[in-house]
C-alpha cells in the first residue's frame, strides 16, 4: 500500500474521490480530460505514435476495489497496437506519454473514456474512470509497417535496417510466447527486408551483423518447429557471415545431436538447403 491510501500494481482500493485524486495529478491534454500520475519513472524515449505496446493494465471505476478490465496477472501480456488493438482515446493519449519501465495512474473524463453511453453492464453513462499502466516495452513499427508499402528505390539505408531490427523484435516477442510459426514469418519478414539492400562497402558490416542474428533465430525457430533441415541450412547460412560464431555453431551440432536419426536422410534429400 502506498502513502496515499491506494494500493499499487493491480491491488487497488481507492477510499477518496476521484476529483480528491485529481488534484494531485498532471493534466495532459487541454481540457483536463486525461490526467496523470507517475508512480514510478521510466527511461529512455516516450512511445511513438501507431506503436505496439506491451502493456499491464487495470481500468476501475469511482468507489470500488475490484477492476473492471484488467490483464495484471497475465503471464504473458499481449503485444497491442495503438489505434487497432487499444481503441480507449484516454488510454492511447496517457501512453503516448510513458516511457519503458513506468508505472503511472491516468483519470480518463467521460469523452476520454467510454462517453456519455458508457458500456453497459459495467460501466454506467458518463463515467470517469481510473487505469493503472505499467509500460513494459514498446515497438516503433509504424515505419516496419509502411515500409512495405514502398518501392524499393524510395527506401534510404538507415531506414531498412530499422525495419529488418523491428521485425526481429517482433519475432522475438513471439518466440518467447511460444508461438514459433509467427515468430518464423516475422523472422522472414526481416530477411526479406535486408535483401532490398544494395549495400556499399561501408554498410557492409552492419548489413552482415543484422543478416547474422536473422539467422541465428531462423535457425533456433526452425529447431523449435521440428524443422532439422531448415534449421541446419540457416546455421548454415550464418556460419557463412561468421564462420567462428559460437551460435551458429551450436546450433548445427543441436540439429546433428538430437535429429542424428533422420540425418543421414536429410543429407541426401533435395529439401537440405532448401
């Protein structure tokens, strides 16, 4: 429990107001219609506009201590894009402001939130309501998402690299909830990407460096799939980058080691390297 009477981090009971809340609290738009409170700072740079965010979250309504929505002790957090997957005005605007690692409480007005209708059965017409949000992480993809739109020609250097790491976060963020197939597309995405490149001399090292960790987690996803050939072919291929890289080297002897019964087939089969 804090100094102030509410419990924090998804154990809330708010025993004042939500106006005795308000005046402690920073407002952020022009009409007061979202405020904030930080309950513990962040660091590094405030969320990006069309971003995919990992969030925790609680929504509560004036004089109660049990939430209304919540996601708190969801092992794994889905991964939500500002616009598409979170459509709360106030909620969207209160994490435009937040930044990695904070914990912050917003007061979202009626306009901000569910509107003079409200969403019955929970919540009544013309509801201020309380969201508690912890900022896990975030992802910029909305330059990774308009990246496809464009022709190769109207893409600078700078600009696809962003989009290959983007994408590889992405099949990171995937790959730890276990969802291996999505996290492979997202892992071929960010091949396809790096292979518009034309790269010069002096790109050349970053662009191999960024192909290198493709691979590797190519290679690592197609093990998880049951996929020795294709797993075998990316360590492979990453070898090639680097031929002394401790992972890649790791992962063709997984695949030797725990697929050693299929593999005198696989050698001699036409889908090998394919």
């Amino acid at each position: 429990m804090d100094t102030r009477g509410c419990f924090v981090s998804g154990y809330h009971t708010y025993i004042q107001s939500y106006q005795w809340l308000g005046h402690r609290m920073q407002n952020i738009t022009s009409d007061k219609g979202v405020l904030k409170e930080i309950i513990r700072d962040g660091s590094g740079e405030t969320v990006p506009p069309d971003s995919s965010v990992l969030v925790k979250f609680s929504g509560y309504l004036e004089h109660t201590d049990r939430p209304f929505d919540t996601n708190w002790f969801k092992k794994n957090p889905k991964l939500m894009k500002l616009g598409e997957d979170i459509t709360l005005r106030g909620l969207e605007i209160g994490l435009l402001t937040m930044r990695k690692g904070e914990l912050a409480r917003f007061l979202f007005k009626p306009n901000y939130a569910f509107g003079t209708l409200g969403c019955p059965p929970l919540i009544p017409p013309n509801s201020t309501v309380l969201f508690e949000v912890e900022l896990l992480d975030f992802l910029d993809s909305a330059e990774s998402d308009r990246f496809f739109d464009l022709p190769p020609v109207n893409c600078c250097f700078s600009k696809i690299i962003k989009a290959a790491e983007t994408e590889r976060k992405f099949g990171n963020y995937l790959f730890h909830q276990t969802r291996f197939m999505d996290a492979k597309e997202r892992y071929k995405r960010a091949s396809s990407v790096l292979n518009r490149i034309c790269a010069k001399e002096t790109e050349k090292e970053k662009v191999d460096a960024a192909r290198l960790l493709v691979f590797l987690n190519l290679s690592f996803v197609c093990l998880k799939l049951e996929r020795p050939d294709r797993a075998l072919a990316y360590g492979i291929k990453a070898l090639e980058l680097d031929e002394k890289n401790a992972k890649a080297l790791f992962r063709c002897g997984q695949v030797r080691r725990v697929f050693f019964p299929i593999f005198h087939i696989l050698q001699n089969s036409e889908v090998f390297f394919y």
